[in-house]
C-alpha cells in the first residue's frame, strides 16, 4: 500500500506497537542494567535452592536415626524376652529402665515396679561396690565390659554393652547376666583332676603335654618341653606341636591331631620330633580329649622311645644274621626252651 506523503510542519507517526518494541530493545547500558537485575535475581534464589537441598538432606538423616532406634528397640526387646539370662538395662544414674521376667524374679520384685527406681535400692552393701565400679568403667570406656563374682555360693558372670547416640553419648547400658556355677565346678573338678594327673605323670618321667583343637601348647612338663628340643616352657607356649616335628612327619601329625578330636583320643601313635640343633627324637603319643570351659582339650602322653627303636633294631639285625645262617647250613636244628 502507497505510504501517504506528510503534511507540512507535521511530525511522523509512530503506532504504539512499534514503540513499545522500540524501547524494549536496551542500549548498551540498558543491556548491562539487565543482566545485573538478572544475576541479582539468580542470586537471590539461590538460598532458596540451598535451603531446600538441605531441607531433603537433614530429613534423610533423621529417617535413618529413626530407623537406627528402631532396629536397636527391636534388639533391646529380643534381649529383655531371652530365656536363658537374666537381663537388666539402666540408666547412667543407675536408674532402672526395664528388666526382663527372670531378672524381676531373681530380685523377688515384678518388672514393673522395678521400672523407674534405682538399681542400688535392691543390690546389697557387699557386692554394691564391684557392680557400680564396673557399671561406671563400661559408661566411661564406651566398650563392653565382662565380670565375675561370688554372690552366696554361686557363681555369676555379667556382660556390660553401653548403648550410645550418635554424638557418643550413652544413653543405657543392657545387662546380660548368667549364672555360671555350674561351669565353674566343671573347670574346677577338670583342674583337680589335671593336677593330679600331672603329679602321677612327674613320678614316671613322662612327658605331659596339653594342647587347645588346632594342636597349639597350653601346658607342659620339663620332660616335654625336653623331648620338643628347648630349655623353657615359655618358648613352647602356645605354639603348635608341628613346629618341633620332623618336616616329612608335619602332615601325618596334623592328621593325629584331627583324628584324635573325632575319636576323643589316640593310642600308640608314633612319630618323630627334631630339636633346634636337628637331632631327632622318636616320641610314642598317648591322648585323650576332655572338655574345659565348654572347649576341647587334648591331654597327651609322651615317651622317648629311641632306646625301644634300637633295640628293635639290634633284634632284627639278629633275627636276619639267624636266617642266613639257616640258610647256609640247612641241617636240622631243633631249639629247646
């Protein structure tokens, strides 16, 4: 369309549309005012970015607290309904947060009036001291803490797990106790009958060994440790039987050894131990397995039998010097006894 020629003294129209578009177009410090406002503006929700992220963190660290409680109250409650101890959890102070049945019952008092009283209202003067000192040891340490004591002829062990937050601060302490007496009389009968094992032992000049199920020296007599190549029984001392044996007999010993786990014990088993200086030793092994403390214990007896193994020896010589004899002389030869 033919644009229309302007009057004269009249200025040119421009349409509203143009220039609003016209003065959206910034010059150059126009262009600089706009990227300021919009880096402002960026900056300015930038907090709110953060603060959300940190938001959606702190809440994941609390949903897994939460779930750390409860899998240490599910815990805490499979201990309190176990049949086998008696179980007591306490506060720092000594105060008693629960109990489980046997441990209300060996107090004489039901767990729910235990609940929220002091444990040292029901522990009497006699044995209050070593409790609260080994209570307060476990709060202090932060580790577990095992016990025994004598209390009216029995005899009881207790087991002492601080239960802290997550800043290491204990917050309870779950008792586990056990009445041991029972095992305590066993390993006592066991060390009776050991001791005077070995006092029979000594009298024959035999070698007397005890050894723990991967065959490592407990204990020992002079005469064993004489027989094993050394001077000391602290040089023998909790290691293995393997060590001073000859090095083609090491894995038929360590077969005796298993075997005589399984057949509770081994009779008439010979082999060969070297001494530092390489000299070997003919030894003849007795054993049997008792049980000590709940563990397998192998009790052994050991003989030099290198003077039995020349005589042997010397017998054989004999016995093939006859034969060749007879053999060159084939006359009849009668023996008489």
């Amino acid at each position: 369309m033919p644009r229309k020629p302007l009057q004269p003294g009249r200025k040119p129209q421009i349409s509203a549309r143009k220039s609003r578009q016209a003065s959206s177009k910034p010059g150059a410090a126009g262009r600089k005012r706009a990227v300021g406002k919009k880096r402002a503006a960026s900056r300015k929700r930038a907090p709110g970015k953060k603060h959300t992220a940190g938001k959606k963190r702190v809440a994941g660290k609390d949903a897994a607290i939460r779930e750390a409680l409860n899998r240490s109250e599910r815990t805490l409650q499979a201990l309190l309904h176990t049949p086998d101890d008696m179980v007591s959890i306490l506060a720092p102070d000594y105060r008693i947060l629960d109990v489980n049945e046997k441990k209300a019952k060996e107090v004489g008092i039901p767990a729910a009036q235990l609940r929220g009283r002091y444990v040292t209202e029901f522990m009497p003067p006699e044995i209050a001291r070593l409790r609260l000192e080994q209570f307060d040891k476990a709060v202090r340490r932060k580790r577990r803490v095992v016990y025994e004591e004598q209390v009216r002829g029995r005899f009881l062990e207790h087991k002492l797990y601080p239960v802290t937050d997550a800043r290491g601060k204990v917050l309870q302490v779950v008792i586990l106790s056990s009445d041991i007496t029972g095992r305590y009389e066993a390993d006592e009968r066991s060390r009776a009958s050991e001791e005077r094992y070995r006092a029979l032992v000594e009298t024959t000049g035999t070698g007397y060994v005890i050894l723990d199920e991967q065959g490592r020296v407990l204990d020992a007599n002079e005469e064993y440790v004489r027989l094993a190549g050394y001077r000391e029984r602290g040089e023998i001392r909790g290691r293995s039987v393997l060590d001073w044996t000859a090095p083609r007999e090491k894995a038929r010993n360590a077969e005796a050894v298993r075997h005589c786990l399984q057949q509770w014990g081994i009779r008439g088993f010979e082999i060969d131990y070297v001494d530092l200086e390489g000299r070997v030793t003919p030894i003849e092994i007795n054993a049997t397995v008792v049980a000590a403390g709940g563990r397998p214990r192998i009790l052994t007896l050991c003989r030099d039998i290198e003077a039995r193994r020349k005589a042997e020896a010397l017998l054989r010589e004999s016995e093939e010097r006859f034969s060749l004899a007879f053999q060159a002389n084939p006359a009849l030869v009668a023996i008489i006894s």
